[in-house]
C-alpha cells in the first residue's frame, strides 16, 4: 500500500469512528495489525514432479517445467520436498512469535507441485515483503558443500522493480544462515532462469540450505537441531531484512 493510500484510509477510519458507524476497538486494532510485516515462506516442491511447462517470465516464449521434483539425501534417503517443508514450519513458528505475519505456499508434502509462476503470484498478492524460497542442494559430485543463496539477476521490466531489495535480503540471509549452519560459505549467486524470480514484483530469494548429495551435510539436516539452526539462520536474516531485532527469534 503506497502512503497516500495509507493515510487516506486512516482518515476515512477516524471519520468513521467520529460518527459512531465504527467502534473505537476498530481504529485501535487496524495500524497494529497493518504494522506487521508479511513474509512469504516457500518449501521447496511437493511430493510429486509437475512437468507441465510454463514462460519463464511475462510475454517469454521460452518455457521452463513446472518443477522437476528436488533432490534426496545420498545417505539418509531423506527427500528434499520433506526437509524443507520442515525447516519451513520452524521458521513459520519462529517468525510468528517475532511478530511478523507468515504466508507458506504449503503446510504439507502430498501432491503435485505448483509451478513457480503461481508460487510468485501467491507472493505478490499477499504483497510480501520477502518471499523467501527455501530448498537444498544437489550435485553430481559427493564433494560439493556449502551454502548458498540466489537472487534475481538484473533484467528491465522483470526484476528491475526487485533487484536492489532482493540483493540486500540475500546478503543479510546468507550471513546469517552461514553463521548458523557452519557449512562452507558458498556467497551470493544471480540467476536470469528462474521462473519464481522473475514473475515476483516483491523482493524474493532462494536458499540452499547445503547439499543433500554431500554425506557430511545430508546427515546433518537430517537431525532436529540442525534443523532448527537453519530456522533461526532463515528468522534472523529475515528479520534483519525487514528491519525488526533479529534477537526476536527465540525457540
């Protein structure tokens, strides 16, 4: 909501409780309840792939797949879908009690995935102020580790709207979600391809927590405690994004 639509729906609020038509309870509740920032919480995939395709961004002819269904944990067999719908309702519980509204595209691993243009749409409606992606990684190779965070490229009429914010919230993230994890910082990575990134109209980013291909880490976040250092990694950035004290999240 831009500040003159704010503040004239303030004004239309205090001529309505002047006249009686509403009670003052409703003028008390409504700035507290419009204060609260709203974040967009995105578990990556879903229980089953979804090959569909879809434009990889507005009036693109080029067309990517829905979603190709994750990766899994090369010791532990754990599937990505389940790990970060996990991690995700942490970080739900987590950011609630910090006083901040939470959007979540799932709250369960049972169907056919959305693609990713709806999942954008989901966080342009609720007119997020992040909409935070959160996945783990796979590689060919055992031996890759690490962290990292991906942010939209730059691209006019795309994502030039988001670039600035969606850089900032990578960089607060990451740093704090390295700082909480332990694995290798593997930085700050822009992506042109991703189909999330460029339908959103609000800051977005996407997490990869480590990589479920690795036996060190896919063991790790296989376990509650890790678990739930990447909730906390994932609450303090956001916080920190959104200009709240990242001591607010608290188990």
């Amino acid at each position: 909501m831009t500040q003159r639509r704010a503040v004239g729906c303030v004004a239309a609020i205090v001529v309505l409780v002047a006249s009686g038509a509403l009670p003052v309870t409703a003028f008390a509740l409504g700035p507290a309840r419009a204060a609260a920032p709203v974040v967009m919480v995105d578990p990556g995939h879903d229980r089953l792939a979804n090959l569909r395709t879809e434009p990889i961004g507005p009036g693109s002819s080029t067309r990517k797949i829905y979603d190709g269904g994750g990766t899994h944990g090369v010791v532990t067999g754990i599937r990505e879908p389940d790990l970060t719908l996990a991690v995700s309702l942490r970080l739900r519980a987590l950011l609630r009690r910090a006083g901040v509204r939470v959007v979540m595209t799932r709250t369960r691993t049972s169907g056919k995935s959305m693609g990713n243009v709806a999942r954008a749409r989901i966080a342009n409606r609720a007119h997020a102020a992040l909409f935070l992606r959160v996945h783990a990684d796979g590689a060919a190779s055992s031996d890759a580790r690490g962290t990292h965070t991906l942010t939209p490229a730059l691209r006019k009429g795309w994502t030039d709207d988001v670039y600035s914010e969606s850089r900032r919230a990578a960089l607060l993230v990451q740093s704090e979600l390295v700082r909480a994890l332990g694995f290798p910082d593997r930085g700050i990575q822009e992506r042109s391809d991703y189909t999330g990134f460029n339908w959103a109209d609000v800051p977005v980013i996407l997490v990869e927590l480590g990589f479920m291909t690795n036996p060190v880490e896919d063991r790790a976040l296989a376990t509650a405690a890790v678990r739930e250092r990447a909730a906390l990694g994932l609450c303090r950035g956001t916080l920190r994004f959104v200009g709240l004290p990242p001591a607010r999240c608290v188990g």
